[in-house]
C-alpha cells in the first residue's frame, strides 16, 4: 500500500463541462477521510438552486477566477479572483455568477484541526 493517491482531474476551465453539478469532489477520488475539497466551476449568471448550513463543517472558499456574490445570513457580499471566504457551520449561505466563476471549497469539521504548518511536520 502507498502512503499517497494522484488523481487527475483535468483543467479547471473544464469541470463543468466533465463533472455533474460543476462539482469535482475530491472526497471519494482521493479517499479523503479528514475533509472534503470540491473544485466548483459555475457559469456565468448561475445561481445555487438553494441556500444552505451546515450540521458541524466549516467551510473554506478560494476563488479561483471570476466575480461573483455569496449570501450569507441575508448579508451580500462581492467575491472575485484572490477571495477568500471562511463560513461557519451555521451561517445560512448561496451564491451566484457573475462571471463564469471556479472556486475550491473546502470543509471540515469545525475545531477538528490540532495541528498544522511545521507543528504537524517532522524532517525525514
């Protein structure tokens, strides 16, 4: 058994046209068992079909290219390429294109995380 899994997903520009929903998963690809990562492409003009929470993740969305809103609790906001957005489990959120808009979003357990950078890392 390796200690690392690749996967190939293709160009970014690309996964709507290759995954459903615009959304790659990479959960099940990778056999993530610590978070889930998505990498979402959304065409222009697109909007989530519904608003949602979260029971216990956070989530984390990295904008990628694009302009574009995201509602949370009822409070818009502008998102665009270098935007970073940390959404907590209960926030109610959505979103909309308004540009062909790709992010990556990431989610995992609120408070899971005890270690990370060079605390987690030992020299080999």
């Amino acid at each position: 058994m390796k200690n690392f899994k690749n996967v190939e997903i293709g160009k970014l520009n690309e996964i709507g046209t290759k995954y459903e929903n615009e959304k790659a998963f990479l959960h099940n690809l990778l056999e993530l068992s610590s978070c889930e990562i998505s990498l979402n492409a959304m065409p222009m003009g697109a909007k989530l079909p519904f608003s949602h929470k979260h029971k216990q993740n956070e989530e984390i969305y990295i904008f990628l290219k694009g302009n574009g809103t995201m509602t949370l609790d009822n409070e818009v906001i502008e998102v665009s390429e270098g935007s970073c957005v940390k959404v907590l489990p209960e926030a109610a959120r959505t979103m909309e294109a308004k540009t062909d808009l790709v992010y990556i979003c990431v989610q995992a357990k609120l408070g899971s995380l005890e270690q990370f950078g060079l605390a987690d890392a030992e020299l080999c």
